[in-house]
C-alpha cells in the first residue's frame, strides 16, 4: 500500500504542481498579491495530497510564530519546503542563490519574497540579503531560514552554519526555532503513513552572545530529533 500510495500521490501531487508553476509565471507581471495566491494554492494542494493520498497527519505543537520574527526550521526533506506557505502567514524564506538563477523559476521566486543566500561572496552580498530582508519585515513577513544549510538525516545534529549568528546579530529580530521530524515518513521513495510534527519553542530575544543563540536554537530545532 505505501508503494500504490506514494505513486499516486508522484502523479498528483508534480502533475499538479506542473499547473501552479505555469500559472505562477504567468501572474508574475500582475504583481505579488495575485502571486501569493497562486503559491499559497499550490502549498495548500501539496497539504491535501499528504494528508488524503500519502495518510499523513500533520500537528503543530506550540505557537506559530508572528512577525517580525526569524524562523529557525529543522530541514529533514522537501516537506517543509513546500509546506511553509500553509503553515506560515506569507513567508519571506532565505534560499541558495543558485535555486534563483533558475530560468523562471527564479524570476517568480523574487517576486514572492525569497531571499538569496551568495554563500562566500563578501560582505557586498550580504548587505544585499539584509537590506532585501529588512524591507520584507517591515512589510509585516515573517523570515524563515534553514540554519543548517540543507537537508538533514533524521536522527543528526550537526552545527549551525556560521552565517546564522551572523544574521540573527544584524537583524536585530526575535528567533523562534521549529521541530520538525518528516524525515522518517516523507523523506523517501515509498513515502510511509503517520504524523509529522511541527514543534515550536519560544521566541528568543535578539541581542544574546553567538554561543547562547546558537546552543538554544541548536536545542530547539533537535527537540524531535528520536530515531525510530
């Protein structure tokens, strides 16, 4: 069953999502209202294939977090990728830089409010990143950002990259960290049944020394971390 399941759900699920991409490019020019609703549809739909074809729940232990505020997540798979227009109000996500050079693709993730992530290229860079982060804040949008720096096995704790403290320190933002363990259920071919959950902790002031944020956010995001 969690073979027939999950071929079903590869089938509806990017199917579809061929829909909202093509949609997407083409409401770009309209402006990001009418954007935010494409994205918010398809984030919506990938939700409904989880819960109703692949028979995953999804919980929220705590809070959702309110903006102005930094979201430190947990990353296992694309679960929460996809998932973080649904569970969020309208989120500004830091990405790579390379996912932005994408033909397109990238076009419309500037549009709805993705920020690049240019690894190792200066100090030019990253007052690029935070003047583009600071005018989404103001605008009332949660930032979120995968501390990590990419997908993780379920069950590994490795440490912050070295640009969180960085950005946490000049933004001046309160950081809540989030849980999240999909690994074990969607992180793979034959994607099994169960509940994922989301675990927020409380909102961490800024300001704090780059040992103390960094230690309770690494807490925080590992909250769920149990090998099955």
């Amino acid at each position: 069953m969690a073979v027939l399941r999950s071929l079903l759900f590869y089938a509806a699920f990017y199917l579809g999502t061929v829909g909202y991409v093509l949609g997407s490019i083409l409401v770009t020019p309209i402006g990001p209202r009418v954007l935010r609703v494409v994205v918010d549809g398809w984030s919506h739909y990938h939700r409904w294939c989880v819960r109703f074809i692949l028979g995953i729940r999804v919980q929220i232990e705590g809070d959702l977090p309110q903006a102005p505020v930094l979201i430190a997540l947990k990353h296992e798979s694309f679960f929460e990728a996809i998932d973080l227009p649904c569970l969020l109000d309208y989120p500004s996500v830091f990405a790579k830089d390379e996912l932005m050079r994408m033909p397109l693709w990238g076009r419309v993730a500037a549009s709805y409010g993705l920020v690049a992530v240019e690894r190792d290229q200066g100090a030019r860079a990253l007052r690029k990143m935070l003047a583009a982060a600071k005018v989404l804040t103001a605008a009332g949008r949660p930032l979120a950002i995968f501390p990590e720096g990419t997908r993780v096995p379920h069950g590994s704790e490795p440490p912050l990259q070295s640009g969180f403290a960085g950005l946490y320190k000049l933004l001046g933002l309160p950081v809540v960290a989030g849980a999240v363990d999909s690994g074990p259920l969607y992180h793979r071919t034959w994607k099994r049944r169960g509940t994922i959950t989301y675990r927020f902790g409380e909102p961490i002031p800024p300001g704090l020394p780059r040992e103390e944020i960094e230690a309770r956010v690494h807490a925080a995001m590992n909250a769920l971390n149990r090998v099955p």
